[in-house]
C-alpha cells in the first residue's frame, strides 16, 4: 500500500531539478511514490528525470507529448497516484529532510480531510516565513467557515497547492484535480472548492517546504498572454460560488478577491508586452461587468479610494466591438 503520493511536475528547470530530487531522496521512503511529470520539457530536464527514475526511490517517471501547463501536469500525476494521501511539490522548489514524515504523520493524528501548512519563500539569498493565515492551529476546523471575512487575507487567499496534504477520499469526491489548461492562478478555484465541500481541515506550524520565488523561467516572471488566464479562474470561482447554497454569505469574498488581484496587475501593467497589456484592461474590464454588480459594489465601498476609483473608471471602458482585437 503506497502511503504517499508526492506529485512533481517539471518544465525546463534543469538549473533546479537536481535540488529538488536531492530533496526527495531526503524524504523517501518505502510506502511514498514521486510521479514526476515532465511537462515536455525542451532543456537538459528529461535527461536528469530519466536518471532520478533510476536512482530516486518510489520514483514514476511520466512525459507529456506536449506541453499542458502546471495544471494539466498535476492532473496527471493525480491520476497515476496510488498512496493513501496526495500532496505537491514543484519541480524548482525543494524540502528540507525528512518533512514529508512529519508532515504524513500531522494528518494522520488530526484525521482531517486537508492539512494546510507555513512555508518558507526564497528570493536569491533572503528568507521568509509565509504562515496559513488560520489562527488556530494542530485543531480541526470546518473549511467553509475559514473562507470568510471578506475584507481580510484568508485560508483561500493563501492558494498554494504544496502547502499542505490531502485525503485520497477528496479525490475520491471529485474535489483534487486542477482545471485543466489553467496557465495561471490555477489554485484559486482548486482551493475555493475545497473549501466550499470539504468536511475538515486544518493548519500546522510546520515549516520544511522552501518556494523559490523569482525564478526567470516562472510564469510569475513573464508578461505573456499565459498570465491572463488569471480571469478564466477567477471567473470559474464567482460563477461556482454563486451556485453556492450560501452564496449570499461567500460572494463578497471572492468577488472582493478577483476585484484585487486585477488591481494587482494593473498596478504592474509595464511588465506585460504591449499588446497583452492592452488585452488585460479590455479582458479585466469585461470581467468587472460580468460580475454581480450588487455585489460588486459593496465590493468596491469597501476598497481603498485609490484602487475603487481605478476599477470604477475600467469597468465604464467601451467593450471591443465584434470582430475588433481586445
């Protein structure tokens, strides 16, 4: 019986795989499997999978004829995976030893459906601890109660996917895969539902997962088109949040939410190319009238003067005419 399903897409990072690997022979075991998706990788990455299928215990190498996005790479892996519980890891980031243990062992004594944990950023030589924003800790909690207030970062805002472990009894419930094809932002609906119908979870302050952040090859880094898909998940979490039994109660969260993070990028607009940029206020301002405008607008009154006169000001731009390029 497979424990552990530990799922690793990879996508052009020879510069980091091998410290991600090394980082996983620091955490195997007999019962944990690696499936390490190679999401068609165009540099030395599938040469040094190959070898880590090989040499890295539990390891399942798998390759994608083309590239898919990471959404799509994990959505493989969690239909190879075999172990009892599931969790992520990116194939640029790595653990520190013997974290998956731990981190096994803390569900398994709090018996919830999700585990949420801290996690440490790296950017070049500097450090920082990023916690759960979940106040109580090593208790079991009821996720759709951690998905409010409104106005304040919560356990949805915190969206990372390898933050945490999960129950095969999700996937069982159809509540683990990706939306696939998200380029972007893909842990927003993925973590909007499991909140919304999971029946337990809880946060542990255990630290060992180490993100590396600014990576020239992430997405994060790269104004292309790929970075809008922001609005097809966004637009995914509002229409199923309103079909919510309590959508009155969780709208304002994740119309609040989608309202900031498009502030966000447009408060950055310069390091998207030309063309995307001028896509981004014609797709954002589309987005702000598709939204419930009631909601909307409290929305807005609850927002800084700054960012509601912005948003305020896009959603009143002409739309494209048909057959005119956004």
């Amino acid at each position: 019986m497979v424990k552990l399903s530990v799922i690793v897409p990879f996508y052009n990072v020879q510069q980091y795989a091998p410290d991600t690997l090394r980082s996983l022979r620091e955490n195997a075991r007999e019962d944990f499997e690696f499936i390490l998706v190679d999401d068609c990788s165009s540099d030395g990455t599938p040469g040094i999978l190959a070898r880590a299928e090989r040499e890295l215990p539990g390891a399942v190498h798998v390759t994608h004829e083309k590239n898919g996005g990471l959404a799509t790479a994990r959505n493989t892996g969690i239909d190879r995976a075999r172990g009892e519980y599931i969790t992520f890891l990116d194939g640029d980031d790595w653990l520190a030893p013997g974290y998956y243990p731990q981190l096994l062992a803390a569900i398994e004594s709090l018996g919830c459906d999700f585990l949420r944990t801290d996690h440490v950023q790296t950017t070049a030589r500097a450090r920082t601890v990023h916690r759960v924003p979940v106040g109580r800790r090593n208790t079991v909690l009821d996720p759709r109660a951690a998905i409010l207030p409104a106005d304040r970062s919560t356990s949805v805002d915190y969206a990372y996917a390898w933050a945490g472990i999960y129950h095969r009894r999700l996937l069982d419930r159809g509540l683990l895969h990706f939306t696939d094809g998200l380029r972007t932002a893909e842990d927003r609906p993925w973590i909007w539902k499991l909140h919304r119908e999971a029946e337990s979870f809880a946060a542990v302050s255990l630290l060992g997962l180490f993100y590396r952040r600014g990576v020239a090859s992430s997405l994060t880094q790269i104004g292309d088109v790929r970075q809008l898909d922001f609005i097809r998940a966004f637009d995914q979490v509002v229409e199923e949040t309103a079909q919510d039994p309590e959508a009155d109660t969780l709208l304002p969260k994740a119309v609040r939410t989608y309202c900031a993070i498009i502030s966000h990028h447009l408060g950055s607009i310069e390091r998207f190319e030309p063309a995307v940029a001028k896509k981004l206020k014609s797709m954002s301002a589309a987005a702000l009238r598709r939204m419930p405008q009631d909601v909307l607008e409290e929305a807005l009154d609850s927002m800084d003067l700054q960012r509601a006169t912005k948003l305020r000001r896009l959603r009143r731009r002409p739309a494209a005419a048909p057959g005119v390029a956004a």
